[in-house]
C-alpha cells in the first residue's frame, strides 16, 4: 500500500515560472496522512524567492489522532505570508450540511479573495453564523474532537485486524483506508462495487480521487460510525 507522503522532487520538477498556486491538505481527505515539519521546510524551500500562492486546506485540522501536532500554515510565518488558509466550520462542529466555514489570509490575498467571493458565494446566512459564533465561545465543542473520532478509529481497527485487509491506521480525518491486495486483483471501483452488491458493505475506491486512476488495490472506508454500525461492517470484513 502506498504511504501517500508528498514526493517532494516531483513538485520540484513540474513547477516552473508559469506556476501560480500550490494547493496542500493536511489532514488529508482521502488518504488520512499528514504533513510533518519536514514537508513544511521542504514547501518553504520551493516557495522562497517565488511569487507562489499556497492555498491550504485545514478543514480537518481538529481531527489529527496519535498526539500528533496539525502542522498548520500559522506556524510558518515565511509560509502564511503567501497563503489562504481554509477552515470548515461543518468539519469542527458535526455540522457538516452548514456549509459554512473561513478564510485566513495576509490583507492583500484577502482582498482579492473577497472579490471573488462577492460574485460567486454573495454571503453566508445569517442564523448559522450566529449558532457558529455561538459554538465557538467554548473551545470544549472542538478541543475533544480527535478522542471523540480517535476512540472510533481504534475501535474500527482492533475489529478488524484479524482480516485479510492490510491497514496502517489513518492519521486524520474520518476514514481508514484497507488495502484488498491479499484477497483480490479486481480494480478498486469494481471490488467495491462488489462489496456493496454482495456484501451490503459501502465504500470508496480511492482511484476515484486520481486524474488517470491510479489504482493500488485500497479502498476507504467511513468509521464516523455509531459502534453497532461499526461492529457490523468489521463482521463482514473479516468473513471476506
Ligand atoms: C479536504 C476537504 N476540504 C474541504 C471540504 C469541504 O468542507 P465543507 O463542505 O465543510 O466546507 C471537504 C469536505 O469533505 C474536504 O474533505
């Protein structure tokens, strides 16, 4: 199974002066690895002496397990000087269907990215702002959240590790990714295709996320779950 860890002298061979952007994301969706300080000093490096702007997607940044440190773009002045960053509010509070989360960004970044904004979101309502400013005078409603989900990743991974799926357990955000490779050679959209007809087991094949569907027998799966629902799923994992 692929670690998904940033190749670094790939990005270094593709940018050239026409690059404008370098979009990152950590924790990140699909895969749940995440940025180490290391690809930090790594993007500061490429970056520097460039006009580069950094977009960087954090929505998941209260959901990192294992006592590891969300390597947030604020931690890099040199960095945040040149980067939008993005939060969800959804992400932080169960609230996914809000739509509704922010921006942090240095005045001049912010200006145009408001420009933007004006013509293509107009405004956010106004009741969901409120319950969000609400929400966010207690930090007990987003502090806790990586046990909250942490619990549910252990729970989902000690089910299941007697199965002939392989795992390395996910970092971040909420799914756990299972590599099929020991039980079949089927491509990843079939097997699960497979999986929900036969086994009544929903998921998500990662190729699904690729350009030119790379394919390494992985699939994703979901344990923002209640624990029976959980129980379940790991009954049918480890009977395939
Ligand atoms: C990596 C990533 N960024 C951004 C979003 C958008 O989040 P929201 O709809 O809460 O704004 C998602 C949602 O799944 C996501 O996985």
């Amino acid at each position: 199974m692929p670690d998904f860890k940033i190749n670094w002298n790939e990005i270094k061979r593709l940018i050239s002066h026409r690059t404008k952007m370098i979009i990152i994301n950590t924790p990140h969706n699909p895969t749940g690895s995440v940025i180490t300080p290391d690809d930090m000093k790594e993007l500061i490096k490429l970056t520097r002496g460039t006009d580069i702007i950094i977009l960087s997607d954090e929505v998941y940044e209260h959901l990192i397990f294992d006592g590891i440190r969300h390597e947030s773009i604020c931690y890099y002045p040199e960095l945040a000087n040149r980067t939008l960053i993005v939060g969800s509010f959804g992400k932080t509070f169960h609230a996914t269907g809000w739509k509704t989360g922010f921006v942090l960004a240095p005045s001049n970044l912010m200006a145009e990215f408001r420009k933007a904004h004006q013509f293509t979101v107009f405004a956010s309502n106004t009741p969901v702002q409120y319950a969000i400013a609400e929400f966010l005078t207690d930090k007990d409603n987003y502090v806790h959240l990586n046990n909250f989900y942490q619990k549910k990743r252990d729970y989902f991974a000690e089910r299941i590790k007697g199965s002939r799926f392989n795992f390395v357990p996910c970092h971040g955000t909420y799914f756990q990714l299972l590599d099929y490779s020991k039980i079949s050679d089927e491509p990843e959209t079939e097997f699960a295709i497979r999986l929900t007809k036969e086994f009544k087991l929903a998921s998500i094949p990662v190729s699904a996320f690729y350009h030119q569907n790379d394919d390494n027998k992985v699939l994703r799966f979901c344990f923002a779950k209640k624990e029976e629902t959980l129980d379940k799923a790991a009954e049918i994992l480890n009977k395939i």
